[in-house]
C-alpha cells in the first residue's frame, strides 16, 4: 500500500526566503532567525495508478517505491 500525504510548513521572517533547500529550512526555523510551524496533513491511501502519476509529477522514478521487477505491470 502507498500513502500520499501534504505537509505545510509555515515560516515567519524578517526578509523573503527565496529558493531554500529542505534542510536549509530546517535550520532556518530550528536554529536561525526565523520561526516555523510544521502541519502534517492526513496520510491518504493511493493506489499504484495514482503513485505512478504522483512520482511523474514529483520527477521521482516509481521503482524506488516498487522495485524494478513491478515496473512493467
């Protein structure tokens, strides 16, 4: 079974963040000088169908999720 879920983080600054990677914003909000409040969404059943699309979108290869062999069903 495969899960889709949303996490919105929400970031208070004193200047625009711009392009920020994952773990810089991590710091940023942790031990920087910006403030950050994480929501983690509801966690949603997906079927295959719909994680093929979804790693289309993510630019992800659907092998990570269900390995090589399973690929070409």
């Amino acid at each position: 079974m495969y899960y889709h879920t949303k996490i919105t983080i929400s970031v208070l600054s004193d200047k625009p963040l711009g392009d920020m990677s994952l773990a810089d914003l991590d710091y940023f909000i942790t031990d920087g000088d910006g403030s950050g409040k994480v929501d983690q969404g509801e966690s949603v059943p997906i079927s295959r169908e719909e994680l093929q699309i979804l790693c289309d979108q993510h630019g992800s290869d659907i092998s990570f999720f269900v390995g090589d062999e399973d690929c070409d069903e």
